[in-house]
C-alpha cells in the first residue's frame, strides 16, 4: 500500500519494448524512418519507440485490405477464417508471458488485471468466434410463396461487409483490439486497425504475431500506429472502407459519426459512459462500499463501462461516505508489475491533469472532498478520490472523468434514484444492490443503459453484447450480435422450375 505522495519508479521491462516496432500491410512487416515515443506510465520514462504512420502507409493498408477483400478468398472461405482464428488465439496464449509484460510496462495496468480483461480474457473472444463459426448460419432459408402461379423460392444470405477500419482506445487496447479484429474476422472482412497513440507497441505486437505465426493471407490484417489527426481522419472518410469501428470518447466518435456521412459507410461506436451504482436502503452497506472503492480503482478509473456515480439513500449518506472513504485507504497503489499492486498509474500526465482540474473543480463548485484530490509522483499516479453531497448536474456527475474519482449522490426515494441514474447523456452501464433480487431487478429494467449488474453480476464475457444507448454509442460488440456488425443481409428469390 502507498500512503506517501511518492512512488519508486520501477525498472519494468524495457527489452519486451524493443522487440515490437514495426508497420502491419500487406502482409509484410514494414519499418519506417518515422518515429515517436511510447511512455511507460508508471515512470515518465520513454518505454520505446513506434513508427508514426502518415497518410502514404494509411492509404497502402487501406488498398492491401481492399484487395484481400475481393481476391483473397477471406471473405468466402469460413474453413479458413475458422483456422486461422484457432492459430491467433494458440499463438496469444504461446506469447502471452511477452504480452503480459509489454501490457503492464506500456499501458500501466497491473499485472492481476492481464489476468483478466487486459489480456487473457480478450484471447477468449478470438476462441468464442472462432468457435461460433462452427455454427453459425450465414444462410437462412424463408417459405416458398406463389406469384402469378409460379412457386418462388427465396432465402437470405449473410456476407462480409467489407473493409473495416478499427480504431481502439488506450485503456484496454487487447481487449478491444481483439473484440474487433475477432467478429470482423470471423465475418469475413478485411480489416485496418489503428493502435491508440498512447499504447502503440501493445497493438504493433499483435500484428508481428498474426505475420510470423498465422496463415491469415496478406492484407486481411493491417495494423498500423500513428499519433497523426489526419490518418485518423483518413480512415473515416476513404471511399474503399465500408465499416468504422471506433471505441474512445464521446466527442470523437460524434466527429467520427459525422465524417462518415458524406459516404453513408457503416458506424459502430462504443463511445463514453457515467454509470450510476444504486444502493437500496436494505443493501448491505459493507458490499455497497467495498463495489463502489475497489471498482473506481480498476485500472485508475479508466475505464468506461465503470460505475463513477454511487446513489445511496440520503439518511446512509454520510455512514457509507465514511465507509468507503475506510476502503479507499487500503488500495494498494505502486508499481502495476507487482501482484500486490491494487491501482497502477493513469495513462499521461496530459490525463492526470485533466482528472485532477475536474476534481478541484468539483470542490469549487461545492462538492465535499472525502479522501484524495492529490497527484502521486513520479510516473502519472492520481490518488482514489471520493467526493460526497455531489449535485447531480454539476460538471463531476454528469461528464466523463476516466481517472480514479467516486461522486456520491444522495437520493430521497427510488423514483429519485432512477430519474438521476437516468439524468446522464451516456447509457452504458450501471448496477443496483438490494437485499431483493426482484427489487433490484425491477430497478434495473428502469435504467437505460446498455448493460446492468444486479447485485454484482457480472456481464463482461465474449458471448454477451455490449454496448450503450443514448451518447454511449451505436451497436453492439461481442456475442453474435457483435458477428452482425460486420455482416450484409442480401435476399435472393428464384422461380421453382417444373
């Protein structure tokens, strides 16, 4: 446990970083002259280099892709796509000891979480799809109907949608990486995924896997890196993608949405979230603070499905403040390399700054700081903060703060709790506590939110869909739906002969 407003830096792994550093097109792994540095953010130390794409290698994965789509055989051939799916996810778990550690050095996760949904639970979406190509049917046959005495027959095939582009976020890029690459795969499209400029290397050694180890043909995965605006923006608005695929913030993916327009190509966003945990007066107040403490610590907070706002009843305000304010002090925070480690670093000092000016904004404007507020050095460590008396339209309630920071809200009845649940532009998620499994439920069909944890259920798994409503995105990932995504429907009809 880290008491003190200092951390020593750690050493990590920097030989992991050096090993992957170049471009995926074409099914060639391509080095270019430029470069920029990945940070290891548990230190401020430079972790590595990674090429910086421009406009010239976006506009070559984009045409590898296109080309594999209509001369590979990938998008007919599921035998194919299924083996080669099978040999990504044996050659993840073969190198996951090397992934672990690039994972905890460039993304300032801790090393239980790549246990988890940093690394080896992201590998069983590729097993899921792959598996679900065992079964699924991309044609459906419908009745047979006469018109103008002759017997129609008529089906509808599902088809590869086509060239995806995929742009992931930095806080989970495994997981998310792979929860795009695995059902466009599985779809039969071709795909060029852009890493997050914060966590490149991660991303760069999937495509070095996928080259060296998978009979994937060339141009069915490019991977690429950039920190440039203009790529992103390229791979939005090129006429040969078909599909965006962006999972990030809100106010990107609106640009994102808009950029896509101008060619009607198809969105999937999964996007921002300000999740409420309601509490019910007859909850256990001892689980109720340890879920809300021990889950704004999951990875500092950066987390958008995480539940940042906890509703409680006005009378046990104040107790459960304290209570969990009481748990916060026993978050084990340092070095992510560490299995004790609880809560590593945020990602960029650009983050912390960001967290901690809607923090002390918050205290301006009149919430109560309980615990926290306070940067951590060195590295980009921010304290868990708890705010109590929080005004659900203020600023801390209502937008997006991705770092380790808990609002308390009171409520007075449970149509209060649902109305400020509910107040939020976003819709991801939430949960509710009850001593009542029906009441409890009963809360949860009035919140509109994409995925809901009844007393601590747990959603996140590769056969369940997820997704958000409202300003929380369109679309869902994973599961068969997340398969559907990629897919066209195409309704055929042919006359009956004899």
């Amino acid at each position: 446990m880290v008491s003190q407003e200092t951390i020593e830096p750690q050493a990590g792994n920097p030989g992991v970083a050096d090993v992957y550093k170049r471009l995926l097109i074409g099914g060639e792994l391509v080095d270019i002259e430029a470069t920029y540095e990945s940070i290891n953010p548990a230190t401020g130390a430079v972790l590595g280099t990674a090429p910086d794409a421009g406009i010239a290698e976006a506009e070559r994965a984009i045409a590898a892709a296109r080309d594999a789509f209509e001369n590979s055989g990938w998008a007919t051939d599921v035998e194919l796509r299924k083996r080669c799916l099978t040999q990504l996810a044996a050659v993840l778990r073969e190198h996951a000891d090397d992934l672990r550690e690039l994972t905890i050095a460039e993304v300032g996760a801790t090393r239980n979480l790549t246990y988890g949904n940093q690394l080896d639970a992201p590998i069983g979406i590729v097993e899921f799809y792959a598996g679900l190509l065992d079964d699924y049917s991309f044609t459906e046959e419908l009745s047979t109907i006469e018109v103008r005495g002759q017997d129609n027959r008529r089906w509808v095939e599902k088809e590869a949608a086509g060239v995806v582009s995929a742009i992931i976020a930095y806080n989970y890029p495994n997981q998310l990486a792979l929860a795009k690459l695995a059902p466009s795969l599985a779809a039969g499209c071709t795909v060029v995924l852009k890493a997050a400029p914060d966590t490149p290397l991660i991303t760069l050694a999937l495509g070095e896997l996928i080259a060296e180890h998978t009979d994937i043909p060339a141009g069915v995965v490019n991977i690429i890196s950039s920190q440039s605006v203009e790529v992103g923006k390229l791979l939005t608005t090129h006429p040969e993608v078909d599909v965006v695929t962006f999972t990030g913030s809100t106010p990107v993916g609106k640009q994102i949405m808009a950029a896509a327009a101008d060619s009607l190509k198809r969105v999937f966003l999964e996007l921002g979230g300000k999740s409420a945990l309601i509490v019910l007066d007859d909850a256990d107040l001892q689980q109720a603070a340890m879920f809300g403490a021990f889950t704004i610590c999951t990875h500092a907070g950066q987390g958008c499905a995480l539940t940042t706002r906890l509703l409680v009843p006005r009378a046990q305000h104040d107790q459960i403040a304290e209570m969990v304010a009481g748990m916060l002090q026993h978050v084990a925070v340092g070095d992510p390399g560490d299995t004790k480690t609880y809560m590593g670093p945020l990602i960029s000092e650009k983050q912390r700054d960001k967290v901690d000016g809607m923090v002390q904004r918050a205290i301006a404007d009149g919430a109560r700081l309980v615990r926290g507020g306070t940067r951590i050095d060195p590295g980009f460590f921010y304290s868990a903060t708890l705010l109590a008396d929080v005004d659900p339209d203020s600023e801390i309630a209502q937008e997006e703060v991705f770092g380790p920071v808990l609002v308390m809200i009171p409520y007075d009845s449970e149509d209060d709790a649902v109305r400020i649940a509910n107040n939020s532009k976003y819709g991801l998620s939430g949960g509710v506590l009850s001593a009542d499994d029906d009441r409890a439920l009963a809360i949860g069909r009035r919140i509109r939110t994409g995925t809901f944890s009844i007393n601590g259920g747990n959603y996140f798994t590769p056969d369940v869909p997820f997704g958000g409503y409202k300003q929380s995105g369109i679309g869902r990932e994973m599961g068969v739906a997340g398969l559907e995504e990629f897919l066209e429907i195409k309704a055929y009809a042919a006359t009956v002969k004899g």
